[in-house]
C-alpha cells in the first residue's frame, strides 16, 4: 500500500508517517520507482502510534516500548512496562505540581478580590451598608476592621 493509502486507512496525515518514519517508529519498503509501501501490520501500527502519542508519550519514549511490539517476549514486555510506568509516575508529579499552582494562584485571586472590595469601601463610603452608615466613629470602625480581617485572611467578599 500507499503512503496516502496508509494514511487514509489510519486517519492520519502524510506528513505524520513521514515523521514516524524520522524518528525510526514506523519502516517502510520502497519499490523500484523509489515509492514507499507499507503493509496491512502498519495500519494497526499506526493506531498503536497514535494510542501512545495520545496518552502523552513523546516519541524516544514510544521508541523505547516498540520492541514489546515488534519482539515481544517477557524482557520486552517487562521493559515496556517499565517504561510506562515511569512515564505516568512523571505525569503525576506534573499534574501535583499544577495543583499547587492552581491553588496558589487561586489564592491570590481571592485575595486580589478582597482587596479589591475593601478598596471600593474606603473610596467610596456610601457603599456601606445603611446599618454602618450614619452610627457613628464606633460602628465605622467596627465595619473598618472586618475588612482588614477580611484583607489579612485572604477571604473573598464576592
């Protein structure tokens, strides 16, 4: 077959069977005009190709799993495995540090929120509300103080 035929058959782009080809995931023969042919094996090695990239493996890491594929037995096999797992133990060490980064940013909106409000009450005091508006030095500074306790603790007001 092909290459626009492979590519067809495994819902993929030429230019993606050349770059497997680069990177020494996917062989190819060629025929006496230079052509290259694939077989039926490459569609499914293709799909193969394509579950891995999926999963966010990068290619010299498929690269490393494809002896299970074209040797397989069980130092392949193990080797593969082990691989594997390496590659999700990396992506969980990823997706905490995002956490914590998601979180620290996720504070500093609150607090960027509170601030905001407390802002909005000190320029403008008819924002009060009426039970603080009108009371007095005592009733002021009580509502003044909240804010800052609410500043302080990173609280969101909104």
């Amino acid at each position: 077959m092909r290459i626009g035929d492979l590519a067809a058959r495994a819902g993929v782009s030429i230019r993606s069977l050349r770059y497997y080809e680069e990177q020494g995931l996917l062989t190819s023969a060629r025929s006496s005009g230079g052509h290259r042919r694939y077989t039926e094996d490459d569609v499914d090695r293709i799909n193969y190709l394509q579950r891995l990239y999926a999963a966010g493996l990068s290619s010299r890491t498929i690269l490393s799993v494809l002896p299970c594929l074209t040797s397989p037995s069980a130092a392949t096999s193990d080797q593969a495995f082990a691989h594997l797992v390496e590659e999700r133990d990396k992506l969980i060490d990823h997706i905490s540090g995002l956490s914590r980064t998601l979180e620290s940013l996720n504070e500093l909106i609150d607090m960027n929120r509170a601030r905001r409000a407390a802002n909005r009450e000190e320029k403008d005091p008819s924002d009060r509300p009426e039970s603080v508006a009108g009371l007095g030095d005592r009733a002021a500074r009580g509502h003044a103080g909240r804010s800052a306790n609410v500043r302080r603790a990173g609280i969101s007001q909104q």
